[in-house]
C-alpha cells in the first residue's frame, strides 16, 4: 500500500477520498434533518399537550 502525497488541495483527486468526502457531507446533512423533525416532533407533542 502506498502512502499517500501530502498536498493542500482541498478537493483530492483521488476518487476514494472524493466519494468518501461526499458520504461524509450527506450523512451530516441526514443528521441535520432528522434532528430538526425531532424537534418539530417534541415541539408539536408540546403544544398538544398544553391544549
């Protein structure tokens, strides 16, 4: 295995790197919607509860 060149271009060129920044990006945003339709959930339950 070689080891990899060291270099500070932000966009790798490599296609595994590529498609493992672009996974990472899109379980993030995931995470970043399921939190936010929890908290419409818990927020709604609340407001149901207080009627």
């Amino acid at each position: 295995m070689k080891p990899m060149p060291k270099t500070n271009d932000p966009l790798p060129t490599d296609p595994e790197a590529r498609r493992l920044r672009v996974q990472r990006q899109r379980n993030v945003a995931m995470a970043l919607v399921m939190g936010a339709l929890a908290i419409l959930f818990f927020a709604i339950t609340i407001v149901k509860l207080k009627v």
